[in-house]
C-alpha cells in the first residue's frame, strides 16, 4: 500500500515537472503542443491523479482576470478593426523628420499605448507598419525593432491593463488603477529614456539628425462609426478604472457595449481574441493550486521576504518558465496587504521580458512578424541590448519602489 502511494506521489511530481518544463520550452519534443495545450493537458492530468478534484480545480481559476483580460481583447480588436492604431501612427510620423527623431517618437508612442492597451496587441498591430515605414526610408529596421520590442514592455509596466502578468497582480492585489499608476509610471518613463540612449550608443545610425525624406502617410483603413464609438467607450473605460470602479466589470461593459453592432460581424471581433492565453491563463492557474497543494511553493518563502529577493526570483523565474507563470507561482506567497510587494512582482516580472529573445510573448510576435516580412532579429541581436537594459531598468524599479513606497 506504501509502495502505491509513493508510486503516485511520484508520477504526480513528474507530471508537474514536465509541464513546467514544457512551459519553460515552448513546446514538448515530438508533440505539437503550445504552452496553451501544455498548461491544459498538465492540469488534467494533476486533477486525474488526485492532488485537486474537478470542483477544486474549477474554483481555483480567477473568474475576474479571464474576464478583464478577455474584456480588453474584445475592446483591442475594436480599435484595430476602426483604423485607430493606424491612424495614431500615421499622425505620428508627422511630426519626426530625423532618424533619431523616429527611434524617440516610436518608442514613447508604442510604450504610451502598451500602457493604455495589451502590449501584445500593440506588437502586433505595429510591427508590418514600421517595417513598411523603414523600408520605404531605407533605414536599418533591427534598432526600431528593438525599440518597438522594448518599449511594449517598458511601457506596459505603468498600468495594470498594461499586459497579462500585470492583470494578474492588480485581479489579486486590488491596488487601485491610480496608485498603480502612480507609482509604475515614472520607471516606464525612465526605462524609455534610457532604451533610447542604449540604441543611440549601440547603433550609430540612429544618431543621425539628416532630415529624412518626408515620411509618407500609411494608407488607413478607417471605419469612422465605429473608430468614434470605440473611442468614446473606451475613454468611458479608462475613467472608470481611475475612478475605482471593478476592473473586471467595467472592462466587461465595455466589451458588450461594443459588442453590440451593426458595423462589423462578431465573427471578426471574436477571431482576434487570444483564445490560447486565456486557456493558458486557465490551466496556470489550476497547476498553481496543485503546486501549492504539494508544499513546493516553500522553497521560494525565503526570497519573498525581501523585495530584493522577490525581484531576483521572479526575474530568474520570469525567464525560464515566462511571466505569467512566474507570478501565479510567487502570488500565494505575498500578503494581499503588501502593496510594495506587489509592484515589485509587476516591475520585475515585466521588465524581465527584455532580458532575452524570448523572454516575453511580445519580443517572440516581433521577431516572427518581422522574419514573414523577410527581417532577421538574432538571439545576439538583442542580447547585446537586452542585458543592459533589463539591469538598468530593474534597478532603477528597485530604488523607486524601495523609497517611494511604504510597506
């Protein structure tokens, strides 16, 4: 009988390890399966063996983070469909006539909207737009890749709409959107300015004051019906998150205000939601519960006792097994009072993103959309201005954090 239950509890370990692991790769050698597949088919397994019953299970999964993040998709893809990041680009470029005066106005403009909208979305939606931009100047594209890259994540730290791991931490710390903000936006400032010094001092090119040919204007697709109607709610959302009303709820109303149209068929709102994450998101947050069912979350108690070791396990974390994992893994450790806790969490597992290549889903959508395009980034690439900026911005985070909030 012993030996049967040691039996389990070791098939029930392994099969922990090797989801974590696989989340950790991307894939599973010789399955096609992604982390989505990955988080899922773990957490049926870990449910079969007994460590959490289906009931358990079902509750341990956070109603109101599927629901923002899901909400914000759907407000996201209006915006995309009504031209509007296009038409802010386009607006954009008319007031930058240098090669400098490009890489400075992409990278506060994309680290603006990372802020206000997923950083996904914006990687996504504005990669074949700059591309198409710097071809048509003759510039070399791998210094504003990296800026576009860089700054979805340095941005998106300031607000916790700004990316998932983000959604994740304001859903279980209920630190208002303001102080959120308050707090988080100076470091994603700072990060942008010295993003951009890195760039200057790596890539000559950039440095250059050279009028440029006078930039041409991006042909927009715009829907105004529905680009003034998405704006307006959108900006009745972002007043309702600063004035404290639910994250959840108000990103839900949104979603089926807007949702409800005569403009544009569901089908194509509902195509561009990332289904995958929120299964993801779904599956990560079952293997959380299970993995602090069998007592392994322990072995990180010490490094949460100082917001120096929670920066450094969670950036460590944040790079072997992705962001959002790290952050459900280290979540049930935090008091839900220690607000400094939390934004160190936030700051910490983001900016880590831009350590490596693949470090965060939006430097792995770049480097994808960018190679269809026939764009090659290398791991050397942006190592070599990863690294520098990620120790940068981690402590100036660090120090910000350390004396700006109390515990």
């Amino acid at each position: 009988m012993k030996g049967n239950v040691k039996f389990i509890f070791g098939i029930q370990y392994l099969v922990l390890a090797l989801t974590y692991l696989g989340l950790a790769l991307g894939i599973i050698p010789g399955l096609r399966m992604n982390r989505a597949t990955i988080s899922l088919v773990g957490s049926a397994f870990l449910v079969t063996l007994g460590i959490l019953t289906l009931e358990e299970a079902w509750q341990a999964i956070d109603a109101n983070t599927i629901i923002f993040l899901l909400s914000m998709m759907v407000v996201n893809a209006n915006l995309a469909y009504s031209g509007f990041f296009q038409l802010f680009l386009n607006r954009l470029i008319r007031i930058t006539h240098t090669p400098f005066g490009l890489l400075v106005v992409l990278t506060f403009s994309c680290g603006l909207l990372s802020a206000l909208f997923l950083n996904d979305t914006i990687a996504l939606v504005f990669t074949p737009l700059i591309l198409s931009l710097i071809q048509t100047l003759r510039l070399n594209p791998i210094p504003y890749l990296l800026a576009l890259g860089a700054a979805t994540n340095i941005g998106s730290v300031a607000t916790i709409n700004g990316n998932p791991q983000n959604i994740l931490i304001g859903s279980f710390s209920q630190i208002p959107f303001l102080e959120f903000a308050q707090v988080l936006t100076p470091v994603a400032i700072l990060g942008l300015m010295v993003q951009i010094a890195l760039l200057w001092l790596f890539y000559p090119d950039v440095r250059s004051l050279k009028p440029l040919v006078i930039p041409p204007r991006i042909r927009v697709k715009m829907v105004r019906p529905l680009l003034i109607k998405t704006v307006v709610i959108t900006s009745g959302l972002f007043v309702a998150f600063i004035a404290g009303y639910p994250l959840g709820i108000s990103a839900l109303t949104a979603a089926a205000l807007l949702l409800m149209t005569r403009r544009i068929k569901p089908e194509k709102i509902l195509k561009q939601v990332d289904w995958d994450l929120l299964v993801m998101f779904s599956g990560l947050f079952i293997l959380t519960a299970a993995t602090e069912r069998l007592n392994l979350l322990q072995i990180f108690t010490p490094f949460a006792e100082t917001t120096a070791g929670l920066l450094g396990v969670t950036v460590i974390l944040s790079n072997l097994i992705s962001n959002v994992p790290a952050v459900l893994m280290m979540q049930p450790l935090i008091n839900p009072q220690d607000t400094k806790s939390w934004l160190m969490l936030a700051a910490a597992s983001t900016l880590a993103g831009n350590l490596t290549l693949f470090g965060s889903v939006a430097n792995l959508i770049i480097v994808e959309s960018a190679a269809k395009l026939r764009y090659k980034i290398t791991f050397i690439d942006h190592l070599k201005f990863g690294v520098p900026v990620t120790l940068i911005t981690l402590l100036i985070a660090y120090f910000w954090i350390e004396l700006t909030v109390a515990l």
